[in-house]
C-alpha cells in the first residue's frame, strides 16, 4: 500500500514508456478468486477503446486553448492516456491464449467509442464540449478507482498476481497525477455546474452497467469454470466488493456526490503525492525510466 509523502507542488504530465508481460500469469490472478478476477478482466477490455476516444476527443480540443499551461497538461494527458490504451491491450491477447476470447464484448466497446460516441462531420463546438463533460466525468470515476487502487490494504493481503497489481496501481497514480486535467479543460469551455451534474449521471449508471455486461460475458466464456459456475451473481459481486478486492458502491455514491458540489475541483481528491510516491517505486515505471 503506497503511503503519502510531502506535497510535491505542481507536477510535469510525462507519459511513461512502461511494459507488461503476461507470459506467466494465471488465469484467475486476483487472488484465485474468478469473480474478483473478472471483475478487473472488464477494466482491461473497455479502457483502450475509452480511452483512445479521450485522446481524439482532447486532441480535437488543443486547437481551441490558448492557455499555456492548460495546454501543457493536455498534451501530457493525451501521452498518458495513450499509454494506458496501449498496456491494457495487452491482456487482450492473454486472454486468448487462455482459450478466452474476448473480441465480442470488445466489440461492442469499439462501437460505442469509435461511431456512437466519437465526432460527427456535422458536430458543432457544443457537441466538443458535451464529450468534454463525459470525459471529466470518468475522470472523477477514474481518479476515484485509483485512490482507491492505491490505498486499499486488502489488495496487498491478497494473492495478486504481483505485475498485475503494479500495472492497475501505475494506470491509478497516473489517474490520480493528472486527476484535475479534465475538469480544468471543461471549465475552460464551460463553467455552467448543471453539465457536469447532468453528463455525471449519464455516464455512471452506463459505466455501472457496462461493468455488469461485460462481467457476465467473462464468465459465461472463462473455459476453466464448469457450467454450473458461468453465472455472474450479485451476491458474489458483493462478496468481492466486501472483501476489499473491488471498490464498494458506497464508496463510489460519496465520490459521486462530491462531484455534484457547488465548489468541488478535482484537487480536493486525493493526493498527488500519493501518486508521486507510487510512480517512484513502480517497477514497471522505474524499468521505463531506465
């Protein structure tokens, strides 16, 4: 569990050109625990397709802001969340060789990012801004799951897969390091609470139930379950989310509800320390620094 240092200040956004080999790992990597594994399998199969969208949706935006330092922190974002894309791809191709296959449920996240989500040639400015909003929204659900990834002592009690575990908190520090990006570029377009307030409850209960299809899709096709156990119970999910290997709904609803605040900012969550701390003993991003 990492711990927190003093505050560092204001931090550069450095993409880190980290790598993951799966080779070795086994099939149900969270603690020998199927459900708690699949439970983080769905993250790995909707992050690069999300975010490949932040990056296109955030590159289509740079033209449009003037301010330096705004613009600095963008294209530090743009870096990392490619990065991100990139490493959690990976598991994809574990996957398969697992006798897995997750290309269905891929799929369906390709389509809503790619066609229904992405820009239109007839889209105007406010339709840029609106999937600006989206995005801050997941920014707060994102900075929220790596806060949590970061300090949840249950997950160093567990069995985990120790690479696994290094790359869900490297992806979480870089969630929590660049946490306030996206909230800055929409008040940058703008300042209105009731687009945040309303994308945020557009976008969560989709994420909450994209989650639940691809959790039940996981299951239904992990080849090492016999039938009887290919069914994704929620007495099982809570059973999980009780034990500390996935984060609660409670937890999730208070994070929500900070969002919705008159005077909330991103850097209110969290620490970036926390994450400093996290990225310097990382060692898959020590091996990138090398």
């Amino acid at each position: 569990m990492t711990s927190v240092t003093d505050d560092p200040g204001p931090v550069t956004l450095t993409a880190r050109d980290v790598e993951f080999r799966w080779d070795d790992m086994r099939m149900h990597y969270m603690d020998d625990n199927v459900v708690s594994t699949h439970l983080m399998n769905v993250m790995h199969l909707f992050l690069p397709e999300g975010e490949e969208w932040f990056v296109r949706v955030f590159t289509e935006a740079l033209p449009m802001i003037h301010d330096e330092k705004l613009r600095q922190d963008v294209i530090g974002f743009i870096g990392q969340e490619a990065m991100h894309a990139q490493a959690h791809t990976g598991i994809h191709d574990w996957l398969r060789s697992n006798g897995l296959d997750p290309t269905p449920y891929v799929q369906h996240m390709e389509y809503l990012f790619r066609v229904a989500l992405d820009k239109r040639p007839t889209d105007t400015k406010n339709s840029l801004v609106e999937r600006l909003s989206l995005i801050a929204a997941i920014e707060h659900l994102t900075s929220f799951l790596g806060h949590w990834v970061l300090t949840e002592p249950a997950l160093d009690k567990a069995d985990i897969d120790p690479m696994m575990l290094d790359l869900v908190r490297w992806h979480g520090a870089e969630e929590v390091e660049h946490r306030s990006v996206a909230f800055d570029v929409l008040q940058y377009f703008d300042t209105r609470r009731w687009r945040r307030v309303r994308t945020y409850i557009m976008v969560t209960p989709s994420i909450i139930s994209m989650w639940g299809r691809g959790l039940k899709f996981m299951m239904e096709n992990d080849p090492t379950l016999p039938p009887s156990q290919r069914k994704a119970r929620l007495r099982d999910v809570y059973r999980v989310m009780s034990s500390g290997l996935f984060p609660n709904f409670k937890d999730i609803g208070r994070a929500s509800l900070r969002y919705f605040a008159k005077d909330f900012h991103p850097s209110q969550e969290s620490s970036t320390a926390l994450a400093v701390n996290y990225l310097a003993t990382s060692p898959a991003a020590r091996a990138a620094e090398r």
